[in-house]
C-alpha cells in the first residue's frame, strides 16, 4: 500500500498486461423512512484479461487477530485544488478536433463490413426458418470468438458517494498503479451520472491530461443510442404500431423513446428491423431477377441450402456471398433505386 494517498495493488495481477479501472456507486437503504442508516460508498476495480498472477496468495500467513484494522490513509479523501469548481470546466484539447474522425465510411472500416454482412446474413436467413431464430442465439450458434478469462482485482472501498468531486478524485489518483506495471494511460470506465464529473477532472487538473482516458460505459452508450433513435422516430407512427401490436404498452414506449429501458428498446428495434426485412426481402430479389439474375439464383440456392441443412459450413457460403462486393454492390443499387421511387425509404433506411 502507498502510505501517501492509500492506494492498494492487487497482488492477482499481472505484469505485461492491460489494467482497466471501472468505478461505481454502492447504495444500501437508500430509501429508509427518516433518511437514517442508509450507506452510500463508491467500488473500484481493476480488470485484465487472462489468469491471475500464479501463487499469489500461497505464502501468506493468516493473522489471529479477530478484527480488520484499516490504516486511515485508506478512509482519506484526496480533495480537489481550491480553484476547481464543479460545472464550470470548458473542454481542453491538445489538438483540433477533426470532423472526419467521426464520419469514416464505412468501406474503409473492415470490422464494420464484417457486422452488416453479419447482421444482413442473420435477417435472410431468418426469413425461411421455422421456428425462427432470435438474434441472441444466432450469434450464440455462429460466433467463433472465445475470449479468455478476466482477472478482477477488487479494491479498498471508499466510504464516500461517487458522484463527489473529491471521492472522484480520490479514485483517479488511487488507479495510478498502472505506473507501476510500466502502462502510460489509465482508463477509466463508468456510468452516465459520474461520466461528465470525471471528464471535468480530465480538463482542469494538468497532471490528468496526458494519462486519465475516461469512458463511458456500454450500457449507457447503448441507452443514449435508443435516445436517438427515439427522438429519430418520434413522429414517424412507428411508436402507435408497438402499442397497437401489444408488444409495448404506453408507458413503455415513453421510456424505450428515451433510451431509458435498455432491454425492452432493444427488443423492440430487433422486432421492428426483422418485420421491415420481411417485407424488403421480396421485393429484392424481385430487383435481382430484373437486374442480376445470375446473382439472384446464388442467393436463393445458397439461402435454401443453408436453411434445410442448418451445417456451419453452408452458413459461411452464405456470409461469403453476403460479403462480395457484388452483393453489396447490388443492395446498394436497389436501395438507391428504391430511394427515388419511395421518399419513405429515404427515412426508415
């Protein structure tokens, strides 16, 4: 332990690998009728792939003693300079911020190519299957990723609530033990209510700048996504069919709109994606027939044949054809000429 600011190395892991930091809050009784014994405090942790140090804990001797003593530069809060006040950070960049860093095509992104043809595979398929398949245990099925193990290093809680200023910063400084396993930059991942704190620590304390990466967790960027494409979708009608069709009631619509039901949302934009492919796919291969029937015959044989046999083999054939330039040479041609005779592609595509 570093007797200066309480910070703790976790003795599971290892050298040579990637450290990554996440920081939440712990809420207990929050809702107590006088307020009294609730328990506010924030967890961090430190996370690597692969196993944990070998032996670690092999030569340590239990103590006799009956209680924890916890030295008290663990308890302390490492506050925040005098002149930093929350709210009024401006954003710092060492450089310019280039527009075309957001807007790559997506030609020139190899592993977005490999997800459209992944996810139109998925959308074709299921069109002939019987039970269909849902999304989750297509890719269960035909995903050949086997990440390893991780490793957690759990640390010292800080009695504090997250969303303070100073257990923010307690925490940041308490994760620079990656300067001792020789890694530069500290990432930091968490939620949505702490994200915008610690992106203001980043900007106004100077030794923060060159190391601290703050991140948003999935989760909430994945909720902040549906916010979007609620407020895309808004006034399109789309919302009164979910009611409608008894897949969504009111009040759940109202807060799939605003991204703030992860699970149900995505449900329903899974639904809604595989209902619109259901109607598209017809009239594409009607488009083949006139335009590349050559094409069109692949793609209904290669369909069939991966339906009836279910053989991972057959599958890939399929990928592979989804995954030509010709393929998608040609839904492009069909989306674009279904564009001009149909303004209402233009929204939904």
């Amino acid at each position: 332990m570093n007797t200066e600011n309480g910070t703790v190395i976790p003795v599971n892991l290892a050298e040579g690998r990637f450290i990554h930091f996440t920081a939440d809050n712990i809420d207990i009784n929050e809702g107590t009728l006088d307020g009294q014994n609730t328990f506010h405090a924030t967890q961090y942790a430190a996370w690597q792939r692969g196993p944990e140090s070998v032996g670690v804990l092999q030569n340590i001797t239990p103590t006799k003693r009956a209680t924890l003593k916890v030295p008290d530069e663990m308890n302390a809060i490492l506050h925040v300079p005098a002149y930093i006040r929350e709210g009024t950070a401006e954003p710092q960049f060492k450089e310019d911020v280039k527009e075309e860093w957001f807007k790559q095509p997506i030609h020139d992104c190899p592993s977005a190519l490999k997800a459209v043809a992944m996810d139109t595979t998925f959308f074709l398929k299921r069109q002939n299957e019987d039970p269909k398949s849902g999304w989750t245990s297509f890719n269960e099925k035909h995903s050949k990723t086997d990440p390893e193990v991780s490793t957690v290093g759990y640390m010292p809680i800080i009695l504090a609530p997250a969303h303070d200023v100073n257990t923010l910063n307690t925490v940041v400084q308490r994760i620079q033990v990656a300067e001792s396993f020789k890694q530069k930059h500290v990432v930091l991942t968490v939620d949505q209510a702490l994200f915008p704190l610690l992106m203001e620590l980043k900007w106004v304390v100077p030794e923060y700048q060159d190391c601290l990466i703050p991140r948003l967790g999935g989760l909430h960027t994945s909720m902040n996504f549906l916010k979007v494409l609620g407020q895309h979708i808004q006034d399109s009608g789309l919302p009164t069919i979910w009611m409608e069709s008894g897949i969504l009631g009111p009040q759940t619509v109202e807060r799939t709109l605003a991204g703030k039901d992860y699970n149900k949302g995505t449900r329903v934009h899974k639904i809604t994606l595989q209902a619109m492919w259901q109607l598209l796919l017809p009239k594409l291969l009607v488009y083949l027939e006139e335009k590349d029937n050559e094409l069109r015959q692949e793609l209904r044989q290669s369909l069939e044949k991966s339906v009836q046999s279910n053989k991972e083999e057959d599958f890939l054939k399929l990928l592979d054809l989804v995954s030509s330039d010709k393929f998608r040479t040609a839904l492009h041609s069909f989306i674009t000429f279904k564009k001009e005779k149909n303004p209402n592609l233009e929204y939904w595509w």
